[in-house]
C-alpha cells in the first residue's frame, strides 16, 4: 500500500506533546492500531502519529477512503471538526481550530456569491460541487457569523474567543507557544500579549511565576487607567449628565439621533401650541366664570 504523507496536513493540526506521543505509543503497543486510518486517495488524513508508530514496530493498521472530500478545503473542515470533538485538545487549540473553520467557510460563502468560475477545468483546490451544498458526511459548513457561534462550536466562552484573537494577533511566538504548552492561562496570555514584544519574551523566559506577575502589572495598570474617569464622573455632578448625555448618544448612530431630535422638537412644538390654545381660551372666558 502506497500512503502518501503531505507534511501541510501533518502541521495542519497542533502536533501531540511528547508524553502524549509517548501515551499513544505504549497504548498501540499494548492494544494494537484499533483505529482506522483515513485516506483521501494515496494521501494520509487522520492517524499520522498512529501511522508512524505502527511503521516504527511494524504494527498492523487498516485504513478507510473518504471518497466525499471534494478539496483540500474538505479536507481541513473534516480535520479542524473531529479535533473540535476529542477531548484532548486544549481549549486554546480548540479556539483556534474554530477560528480556522470561520474562514474558510467565510471564504467559501464569498465565493458561492461572487462571479461564475471561468470556463475550463477547476484547479485541484476547488470544489467540484456547490461549497454552500457539501457532501452529507462533510461538516456542517454554516457560516460562523458571531463570537457566539464561534464560541458554541469550540466549546468556549465568547470572551476567551476575543482573548484568543487578540493573542493570535499580538502575541510574541515564544508567548504563543507558552499558550499552547499550557505555562500560560487563556487570560493571563492575554494580558501579556498587550506588552512589547521584547518584554513579553523576557517575561516568557523567566518563567511560569514572572508571566502571571507580568499578566497582574497590566491588569493593575488598565485598572489604574479607568479610574480617573470614573472618580471625576462622580464627584462632579454637571459632568455625570455630560458623561451620560455623551454616552447616551453614543449608544445610537448618527440616524437616530436625527430622528429623535425631530421627536424632541416636535414635541417641543406641540406643547407650545397646547400652551397658547390655553391661554387663548382663558383670556377669552367671562370674569365672573370659574376657572378651568
């Protein structure tokens, strides 16, 4: 059996730790290769841990096609959905897997909306068949519109989703890795990744107690930073209705806060017109009739 390796799919997905590898290895020694590995034509898919293992002690292993993969985009969403199911991945990986899966059904769904293709055959990375309609054993490709469903589908809270964006993007590589290892909560890494990446490698190289005092200096620092605000809002009575008036509009967009300021005036316009009709009919009532 010819099993072709594509070192893109072995990286796609976070390599096992070394004790993991060395779980795995006692466990298909013990038990033999259980598992199925699967294939996409010549090409290895899932198993490649259990793959070299098995070629390592000349372990005997049976593998099963998915003939229903239409591309390599297929092939990440099946991926990137059986690693967001196991229990073993960590919640940061998990975020990022569901990250993953945005865009790429976010690209789908550009795509599915934007011009024909050109004549001629598709390049081998395209579907065949219509991305927004996939096979019935491909994952489920519904576009992750929200931190909510993004959140649902990793199995977190909306607010480690933001957190792990904002690592994803600021983090030095030696904090991302910290994340990844575990040295390093979700939040603290957070924290951190906001530092200049010269002090967040210092920080990363001294170690697990110097990250968690580093994550606690920019937490004291943002506290610090927003209490100013919040004193003067309450000791100055004219600035908490300047603060609330200001936050108030800045609650709606520039639309509404047209609309409301014609209800405004004309409500202003009624109550006018009310008043002189009043007026109108007490200065035209008899002396020696009551009042209204």
């Amino acid at each position: 059996m010819n099993i072709v390796v594509n070192e893109e799919l072995k990286a796609y997905i976070e390599p096992l730790t070394p004790d993991e590898h060395e779980a795995l290895e006692r466990s298909l020694l013990a038990e033999g290769c259980r598992d199925a590995l699967v294939l996409w034509g010549d090409v290895l898919v899932d198993g490649h841990n259990r793959y070299g293992i098995c070629q390592k002690h000349g372990i005997p292993f049976q593998t099963v096609q998915n003939p229903r993969f239409q591309s390599l985009e297929d092939v990440h969403l099946w991926m990137i959905d059986q690693h967001l199911g196991r229990r073993s991945v960590s919640d940061f990986q998990r975020g990022v897997l569901a990250l993953r899966k945005r865009e790429i059904v976010a690209g789908r769904r550009a795509r599915a909306q934007g011009a024909a293709p050109a004549a001629g055959s598709p390049p081998q990375d395209t579907p065949t068949k219509d991305a927004a309609n996939p096979p019935a054993d491909l994952p489920d490709t519904q576009a992750l519109t929200s931190r909510e469903a993004i959140a649902r589908a990793a199995r977190l809270s909306s607010s480690q989703v933001v957190m792990i964006e904002k690592i994803q993007k600021q983090a030095a590589p030696e904090l991302l890795q910290a994340v990844k290892a575990g040295t390093i909560s979700i939040n603290a890494a957070a924290a951190v990744a906001t530092l200049p990446a010269p002090e967040q490698v210092a920080a990363v190289a001294a170690g697990k107690d110097e990250l968690r005092q580093a994550a606690k200096r920019v937490r004291d620092e943002q506290k610090r930073n927003r209490k100013p605000r919040e004193g003067k809002a309450e000791t100055d009575e004219a600035g908490v209705q300047s603060d609330g008036a200001s936050a108030s509009v800045a609650a709606y967009g520039d639309e509404e806060v047209h609309t409301l300021r014609q209800r405004v005036a004309a409500l202003t316009a009624e109550n006018a017109e009310l008043r002189r009709l009043l007026a109108q009919a007490q200065a035209a009532q008899p002396a020696d009739s009551p009042p209204f």
